[in-house]
C-alpha cells in the first residue's frame, strides 16, 4: 500500500478522512498479523512496541486464531447462524464471515466500526455465499442503541446471535462505561445468543509498559486490564468451558500453533440463557 493515500477496492481516494500523521490501532494490528494496510507510522511505532515487548506480535497472531476457533465453535457446534462482529478492525485473512460461511453458507453476519480507513476496506467484508448476507455499518460502539437499529436490517434479533468484540473494549475508558456497553448490548439480543470477547491483559509489566508506550505515541489510548476485568464482561452469562483463560488456552485446535501459553491476552465465550 501507498504511505501517502489508502484506497478502497474499487479505487477510491480516502486520504482526506485518513490521518496518516499518527499511529492508528486497525492498522498497527494489521501490521502486526503480517498484513499490508498500514502506513510507516504504524510500522515505526510497531517496531518500537516490539523492541519493548515482543509478545504483543503473539497476541495478535493468536487473537486472530481464536476468532476463528470462537466461530467454528458457534456455528458448527452451537447452530448460531447470525454474528454482529463490533470494531471488526481491517480485513485480513478468515474474517468473521468467511470462517462462519465456511461452517454454514447461510450464516448472515454484520461488521462495525466508525474508522473511515476501516470504511475504504470495507467492500472486502462485504462478500457473501449466495445463502448468506453480509453488511457493513458505519457506527460508533458507543452508542449501542444506533448499531443494534442498524444492525436489524440485516439480522433478525427474534433469533440468537454471536456478538463478537475482540481487542476493541481496551479503547472504553473506564471501565464501568465498557461493561455497561456490553451490558447493554446483550440485553437486546435474546435468549441463546453468545458473547465472545478476547483482549490484552495487564499481566506483565512488558505489556502494561507496551500499552503505555502505545499511548504516548499519539495514538487513541488503549488500556489493558486485569483479568478478573474481563471476566466482569460476562458477568450474568453462562461461559462455555473451560471459561475466561488465555487466548491460546480456549479449546485449542490439536496440531495447530495456537500460542506461547503464557500470552498476555485473556478471552472467553458465554452463553445468555
């Protein structure tokens, strides 16, 4: 990709929505997971955080695999057929709908975010099996009543969904205001829908000295949290084993590179009965 203009698929300029003047976290994670829609920003502050803590490349790369575990698990195993994938970051490989279409081509799927860059990709996120759907929506996390409105265009919130938030929450600050958002947004979804959240963890001191040095970079702040935190996102569900534990530690896939065991990077999955 250019360092000076990103551009969607169809060839769009989005520069003028885009600063490129400071580190942005879709695409400093895109940098890290091996992907190309980054700018030197990005890489120049990703290779700082390395030089600091080189597990945070680890927590990507692992975080990424358990999406893919987390909705193999929810389609294959569970039957949900609808995902609302919130601050769904650049697409790369196995996105949401892509690993969920694999399992059941009629799996209907909704991707969020309000980053403009995330916009000039967002015609990647959009194909679909022909039994399927996908869509895109252009909003802010932080009003959940605006994305579930927009989201029933697509989904049918009678029946139960996969809602998926993956290192995204770290940019809610406090706390008490990211949980009331999850709150808030399971209690609108109905009874057999699933939450699945992963994100950094501060259970190292590299971490909590990458995430500082992360946010000195200019960049929108993003705070990692202790682990009983995430487990408080959950609070009034029911988790599906074996519960909140590190990334590489839910329901690894035999065979597979799921992750060094001591990630700094926490997740779970849980049911509303």
């Amino acid at each position: 990709m250019s360092e000076d203009i990103a551009q969607d698929s169809a060839g769009f300029e989005t520069r003028a929505r885009i600063d490129t003047s400071r580190p942005h976290s879709a695409r400093f994670w895109n940098y890290f997971i091996g992907g190309k829609d980054n700018y030197k920003v990005d890489r120049e502050v990703g290779d700082q955080i390395k030089e600091i803590f080189p597990g945070l490349v680890d927590v990507a790369v692992s975080s990424r695999k358990f999406l893919g575990r987390a909705v193999r698990y929810l389609a294959g195993e569970q039957g949900i057929r609808q995902f609302l994938d919130i601050g769904t970051g650049l697409p790369t490989a196995d996105n949401t709908h892509e690993v969920a279409q694999r399992v059941a081509p009629d799996s209907r799927i909704v991707y969020v975010d309000n980053d403009p860059i995330v916009l000039a990709h967002a015609q990647a996120l959009l194909t679909s099996t022909p039994e399927g759907k996908t869509a895109y929506i252009d909003a802010d996390m932080h009003d959940p009543d605006k994305v579930l409105e927009a989201a029933a265009e697509t989904l049918d919130f009678s029946k139960p969904v996969g809602l998926m938030i993956l290192n995204t929450l770290g940019h809610v600050d406090p706390y008490e205001n990211a949980r009331a958002l999850v709150q808030r947004l399971m209690e609108r979804l109905p009874s057999g829908s699933y939450l699945v959240i992963s994100d950094s963890t501060a259970t190292s001191e590299p971490m909590i000295a990458a995430a500082e040095a992360y946010r000195n970079s200019g960049a929108v702040p993003y705070y990692v949290r202790a682990v009983e935190e995430i487990a408080g996102f959950f609070d009034g569900l029911k988790l599906v084993e074996p519960g909140v534990v590190r990334v590489p530690e839910w329901r690894p896939e035999e065979g597979a590179e799921n992750g060094p065991a001591d990630l700094d990077a926490y997740c779970g999955v849980a049911l509303k009965e």
